[in-house]
C-alpha cells in the first residue's frame, strides 16, 4: 500500500525536465546576449587600426596583441553561429 503512484512520479519527473530545458534556454539566450555584447564592444577598437606605427614600439607591441586578440575573440564568437 505504501507503494508511489506511477502516474504523480512521471508527472514530477515531466515537469522537472520541463524546468530544466527552461533554464537551459535562459542561459543559452544570456550567453548569447553577451556573446553579441562582446562583438558590439571590440568593432570599434577594431576600426581604430591605422597604416601608421606609433613611435613607441611598445605601444605599438601592445596595440598589436590587443588587435590579435580582439579578432581572435570576434572570430571565436562568430566561428560558433555556423553550428558544428
């Protein structure tokens, strides 16, 4: 007699998956959200290379990794819109 209905048990482990997809879809739309967040934030330090070094090699060095990198991340970023 003690035994669980079958029915109530499905119906429990249904709405658990149920609540489990929607948080998965939540956080799927938030990442992509500062996925696009990312991409809107570099394309302007992307448009700031220009023909002409800076005097400085430094400066110049650090421009250069901060340009890799940034193109490195739109590309990272975009590379996972085409699905695998």
């Amino acid at each position: 007699m003690d035994q669980p209905d079958p029915t109530t048990d499905s119906l429990a482990d249904a709405e658990a998956k149920l609540d489990e997809d929607q948080d998965l879809a939540v956080d799927d739309a938030a990442d992509e959200g500062r996925q696009r967040l990312w991409i809107r934030c570099l394309t302007p330090l992307l448009q700031l290379r220009v023909r002409e070094s800076d005097p400085s090699d430094r400066v110049q060095f650090a421009f250069d990794q901060m340009y890799v990198a940034a193109c490195e991340r739109v590309a990272r970023i975009l590379r996972s819109d085409l699905g695998a």
